[in-house]
C-alpha cells in the first residue's frame, strides 16, 4: 500500500507541484490585500489632508485677487481731478458747494461699478466733516451720523481716520459690542508727495460678496475658512459658524489633524499675498473620506475574490488538463534517448521535466559561447555605422552600442588609424595588430575607454574615449609607447595617424573621414597627429559659464548688467585668447541665442537690427568689435522690451491708448467714444483715466495730435489745405481751418508762408 501511495505520488509528482503553486499564489496576494487595508487608512487621511490644502489654496487666490481689485479700485479714486479737488476744499459753507460734491457723488457710481458688491466706498473729507458716497452725502459726519452700523462703529472709524495715514490698508474694526467691519483705507494724498492731507478713502467690505461663488458646496459649509489680520484676528470668514471660537487654538497649533469641538478635523494654513494676513481652513477630518473609505473596501473585498476565483478555475483547470498532458510525458518518456538508456531511472514526471531542461541549458550555454565568439564582429559592425555616419538619432544609438557590450560614457573623443608599413603575409600583420590591441589594453587607464574596428587586413582602427582634461595627453602617452614598443622589441614599423580632440559622439565620424583621407597619403612611419586643438568644447565651456547670468540681466531688463557682461566675456574668452574669425563669430552666435531666448518676445520687430536679422549681419562684420557693437544693440532692444512690458496696468493702458491715437488720428470718425468702445471702457471713466494720467483732456490732446501732424504735412509737401485737412480727420477743410486758428491763432495759410519764408 505504501509503495502504491509513493508510486501514485511520483508518477502525478507535477501535478501536486501545481497544486501547491497554487496555493501559494492564493495566501501572498491575500496577505497583500491585508496589508493594503491596514495602509490604506493613513494614505486616505493624507490625501484627505492634500485636497483641504488645494482647496484652500483656490479660495486664498480667488479672495486675494478680489482684495487687490479693491486696492486697485482706491488708487483709481486717488487719481481723480474731481474728486480730489472736492475734498481738498474746506467745507465751511456746504450750500455754495452742493452741486460740486453732487457730482462727486455721481462720478463714485462709475468707480464703484468697478468693485461691484464687494465694498461700499465712502470719502471723508480732510477735516472729516463730510462723508460722500455713490448714493448720498453727509455733512458733519462727526456729529453722530450713523452710516457704519451703530454709533459706536461710526466714531471708531473716525478715530482711526483722524491718526491714520495709510496706503491701500486692510484694517479690522471691532466694537466692544463686537460688531466688527472689514474696512481698506487710503489717505489722500499719501505721505510720500510732502503735501498735507485732504481726505481719505474708506473701502467698508461686505463679507458675503468676499467668498460669493467661491464655496458653495455643503461640504465647504460645513467647515470654516477664515482670513487671518497680522494679529490673528478673523477678518472674515465663511462656512460653519460654531466652529468660529475654536480658531485661534487651531491657529496656534502647528499640527494638521486637531480635534476641536470634540471630533477630529484638517487644519489648513496658506500665507496670503497681503503683508501678513493668512488664510486658515478647518474642515471635518473625513469629509470627502468616507466615499472613499466605502470605495476602498469594495475594491479590496473584489481583488480578494477574484484571487481565490482565479486560483480554483487555476486548479479546475489544471485538472481538466492533466489527461492530455500525462498522455504527452509519457510520450517524451517513450521518446526520450534518456529514458530509453537507463528506464528505470526515470519513473515520475517531474524528474523528466527536470532532465529535459537540463538539456535545454546545455543547449543554452552552447548558444552564448557562440555568441561570445561572434561578438566582436557584431561590435566591429556597429562601430563602423558610428564611423561611417550612418546614425541618426545618437541618444538611441549609445544604448545600441551598450547592449553590444560597447560603452562610451565621456564626452570627448579621438580616432587613431593603425597600419603596418612592411609587407608580409597575412597571419603576421593579423598577429601585428592583435600585438597593438593588447598594448593599448595594457597602456589605457581607468578613466579611458577605448573600441577597436577593422578597417582593412593590414589597418585597425582605435577609438579612444575620455572626460578629464589630461585626456589629449593620455592618448598621446599610449599611441607614442605603442609605436615605439613595436619598433623596439618586434621590429615592426607603424604608422598611427590620430585625428583632432572632437566633443560629442556627433565628432566621430568627422575624425574617422580625416585619418582615413590621411591613410590615402603615403605614409611615413610614425604617429601623426591631425590637429591639436580643441576649441569646440572651449566655446561651449564659455557659453556655459556665461547663459545663466546674461539670462536673468535680460529676463530683468537689465541692459547695464548685460552690456558689461557681454564686454568681460569677449575680452576673456575671445580677444585675449586671439580666436580666429570664424571661432569669434561662432561664440557670438551662441549670445545671441542666449540673449533671444531669455525673455519671450511677442513682437518679431524687436528681434531686428536695422530692420534685418541679426544673425545675417553677424557674418559681414571685420571684427569683434563691429560684432559686439551688432549685440549691444540687440540687447539694448530686448531690455527695452522686458521694462516696457513689467510696467503697471495703469501706466500700459495708458501707453496702449497714446499708441492707439498716434495710429489713427487720420480716422474722421474717431471720438471719445469709440476709443472707450474699443478698450472696453465707459466713455465717462474713459475721460477721467485720460486726463489724470496724461494732464490733458481727451479731445485737447487729439486735436494737438492732429494739429502737429497738419504742420509738418505743410512744412514738408505742397499738397492743398483741402487734402492735408482729410489727412489728419477733419471732414472739411472749414471744419479744419477753424480748429486750427483756435488751437495756433493764425490761418493754415498764413502758417505755410510764414514756415516757407523761415526756410523751415
């Protein structure tokens, strides 16, 4: 019975293998699905903690930006003529002057159109006597006039007013009642221009608008986001109200995860761009978690059963299967040369498997000897593609050369062409070069790497490879000892001609094509050496050391910086070292792609000199001097370029429109309101911002404009006053003649005689 048992056991001895595979293949993912659930709680609260940062990091953007609009929107108000000469006056007698705060009244509307429902604006006086808004006005605003809220908060407010001069400053009012108001303060003029002080601007911040269309999920609601001042009071804040008296402990804990309120929450924190306000977020610990947590344990629950599904129809399977595959080993039994020698040596399954593969990795090994003993010509084949310039991607071409067992790790190399002067039969020049082959391997260090190809019976080519500066020495070393080795102790006469250093696997092929235009000479004996010089990689070393500087003095329009950078290096790197033309121009080529790609520029003009490229240029100057004088020009262009386009919104606005009037003064239908139409401004805001950033009303600097230009047409031309009228925007030539006796007191005509006779 036993003996049956041991039999049955080793005759299926495969089968009862894969049971047991199996098994194993069913306990290690299981243990993985267990340890994956006992992890996955950690990584669920960190992601937890990660989507609150993000979160928060959207809500603190979206609110700065609101409250930079509004310090933006109390610079505009500062900058009105009309408002500040109002509230510059005295206002003793407020009946004489009613129409004019009336008007100052209705120009707020159009500014406060700007901030929307984000703030109510409000100007106080300088004796805080009046306060004006876009609806109302009040005189003797220190009296008791409650337009804050309560009493309380009106005199706190013109406490501070009256002790404070700021610019564009959040401050946070809170009453002993605790009402408390966001307010933006702007004092006008500000303390810089050495003029007294005549009012202030109040921005009062409505909190609702602040965070509208921010958060509006209940999830956000049932959290808190608060706006932190520097002292760490709530300016303003949105979500769930009960977990406000828990802000300044979570405030002053460090840590993410704190339990407030008696459960766990994620304690967010970001800086905002406002000089020392923050942002604070407190959510519930788990509030987008639990989907996920429900998520997780289905998907662990069906890895696991489809495992153990796997493994039973695995072994179903292999069940169903095992007749015809008992059917095959006992055919390989019957056929095996193995079995049919020895029998009874062979009697299970699994031992005739085990032999078979046996024979498989004899075979095996037999297939690598015979890859060894063809892979230096497998190498010798993939060298000559390097030399001959049949590669076309180098990147993907040094992996190829890797797997062949060929590496090339540095980034300089040299190619030495090896020829045997005497005559002789074949197996002695073979046995010459295997001699040279063995000498270089002994003479070649550590830090250089080397590849030998035949390139006829008598030549063998050598490439040398290697990074440090000692690199042209060290080949000279190993070629000049090899040379003399074989004359001295074999009496065999070489020539070794040895191309220049070349940067670069891209250098190869040149250098093979120049030793073997020299080997095309009759040679000499001994070791020639091509060239000397290895100035490629000195330019490029050169230009490296100098990108990143000349970079950032461009991408900061910094044209002093640049100029003096480009001036150092020429002298350093060019002149002193007396480069040759083509080495000089070549250096100046790589500045200037360094200076035009260290700033985007959307305007191609810049990007000329002259009017023409100037890379084009670059190659008709005599000298370095004419070449940096071509840069100079360029970098000064480019800077111009970086400053005019860092400069503030107000003042690009500003350049944009005088631009817009230079291009089309000639247009008869050119207004006030077609300008606003086209910058998407009203035409009432449009006349102000004209006026308080160029001096000059709208319609007095177009006609000056227009007038300017009709002057030099009839200095410069004979055209008739009827035709120069229509080329200034002037629909008649009446119309024009009117306009410019009003602006220059004479007549066009008298104008053109008077210029002709003072031979203007």
């Amino acid at each position: 019975m036993k003996r049956d048992l041991k039999t049955h056991f080793k005759e299926h001895e495969s089968f009862y293998k894969l049971m047991r595979s199996f098994l194993i293949m069913l306990i290690l993912p299981l243990l993985l699905v267990m340890v994956n659930y006992l992890y996955s709680h950690t990584l669920l609260r960190q992601e937890n903690l990660n989507y609150q940062a993000a979160v928060l990091e959207q809500v603190q953007l979206a609110t700065d930006e609101r409250l930079q609009g509004l310090q933006r929107h109390a610079l505009d108000l500062t900058n009105d003529a009309t408002i500040g000469q109002a509230l510059e006056k005295k206002l003793d007698s407020p009946e004489d002057i009613n129409y004019q705060l009336w008007q100052v009244s209705n120009q707020l509307k159009y500014y406060s159109a700007s901030a929307g429902s984000l703030c109510d604006t409000l100007l106080y006086s300088s004796s805080y006597d009046c306060l004006i808004s876009g609806s109302y006005i009040d005189f003797r605003a220190s009296a008791g006039i409650t337009r804050l809220g309560s009493e309380d908060m009106n005199h706190l407010v013109l406490k501070k007013l009256q002790n404070t001069r700021a610019y564009c400053q959040f401050e946070l009012v809170e009453t002993e009642t605790g009402e408390r108001k966001l307010l933006l303060l702007h004092t006008m003029p500000l303390w810089s221009t050495g003029r007294a002080l005549y009012g202030t601007v109040c921005l009062v911040i409505q909190e609702d608008a602040l965070f509208q269309g921010i958060l509006e999920t209940e999830e956000a609601k049932a959290g808190l986001y608060c706006l932190l001042s520097p002292e760490g009071e709530i300016a303003a804040w949105f979500g769930n109200e009960a977990l406000l008296p828990a802000v300044s402990e979570a405030d002053a804990s460090a840590e993410e995860f704190q339990t407030l309120n008696g459960s766990s929450h994620t304690v967010s924190h970001k800086a905002s761009a406002l000089n020392g306000w923050r942002h604070l977020s407190i959510q519930p610990e788990h509030t987008m978690v639990k989907k996920l947590n429900g998520t997780r344990n289905l998907s662990l629950l069906m890895l696991a059963l489809v495992l153990v599904a796997g493994n039973i129809i695995g072994v179903i399977l292999a069940r169903r299967n095992y007749r015809p595959l008992k059917q095959l080993m006992n055919e390989l039994r019957r056929q095996s040369m193995l079995s049919k020698a020895n029998p009874e040596e062979v009697t299970g399954e699994f031992s005739l498997i085990e032999r078979s593969m046996k024979e498989m990795s004899r075979s095996m090994s037999a297939l690598e000897n015979t890859l060894k003993e063809e892979m230096p010509r497998i190498q010798e084949s993939v060298l000559m593609q390097l030399f001959r310039n049949a590669v076309t991607d180098y990147p993907r071409f040094q992996n190829t050369l890797q797997r062949v067992g060929i590496l090339l790790p540095y980034d300089k190399f040299r190619v030495a062409l090896v020829k045997r002067l005497q005559e002789g039969e074949l197996d002695q020049q073979l046995i010459s070069m295997l001699m040279v082959k063995e000498r270089v391997i002994q003479l070649a260090p550590k830090s250089l790497v080397y590849a030998f190809a035949t390139a006829d019976d008598d030549s063998l080519i050598i490439l040398l490879n290697g990074g440090g500066d000692d690199f042209e020495t060290e080949t000279r070393r190993i070629l000049n000892t090899v040379a003399e080795d074989m004359r001295e102790s074999y009496d065999q006469m070489l020539w070794i001609s040895v191309s220049e250093v070349g940067c670069g696997m891209e250098s190869v092929s040149k250098a093979y094509y120049s030793v073997m235009q020299a080997h095309r000479q009759a040679p000499e004996g001994g070791v020639q050496y091509l060239e000397e010089s290895d100035e490629h990689c000195a330019i490029d070393k050169a230009l490296e050391s100098l990108a990143a500087q000349m970079q950032n003095y461009i991408a900061t329009g910094n044209e002093a910086g640049a100029l003096d950078l480009l001036h150092r290096s020429l002298e350093s790197d060019v002149r002193q070292k007396h480069a040759a033309l083509y080495e000089a121009q070549a250096y100046c080529i790589g500045v200037m792609n360094i200076v035009t790609g260290a700033y985007r520029v959307e305007d191609p003009e810049v990007l000329t000199v002259n009017g023409e490229a100037p890379l084009k240029q670059l190659f008709l100057q005599h000298n370095t001097f004419e070449m940096e004088t071509l840069l100079a020009e360029l970098i000064g262009k480019v800077c111009a370029y970086v400053r005019e386009n860092q400069q503030s919104p107000t003042a690009q606005l500003t350049a944009q429109m005088l631009d817009y009037l230079q291009q089309n003064f000639w247009d008869v239908d050119l207004t006030l309101t077609s300008v606003a139409d086209h910058f998407c401004l009203t035409s009432s805001y449009l006349s102000s911002f004209f006026k308080s950033n160029t001096g000059e009303t709208f319609l007095n600097y177009l006609t000056h404009l227009r007038m300017e230009k009709a002057k030099e047409l009839m200095r410069t031309t004979n055209e008739s006053i009827r035709d120069i009228s229509e080329k200034v925007g002037y629909a008649s030539a009446n119309t024009f003649t009117r306009a410019f006796k009003n602006t220059e007191h004479i007549t066009p005509s008298q104008y053109r005689e008077s210029s002709q006779g003072n031979g203007e």
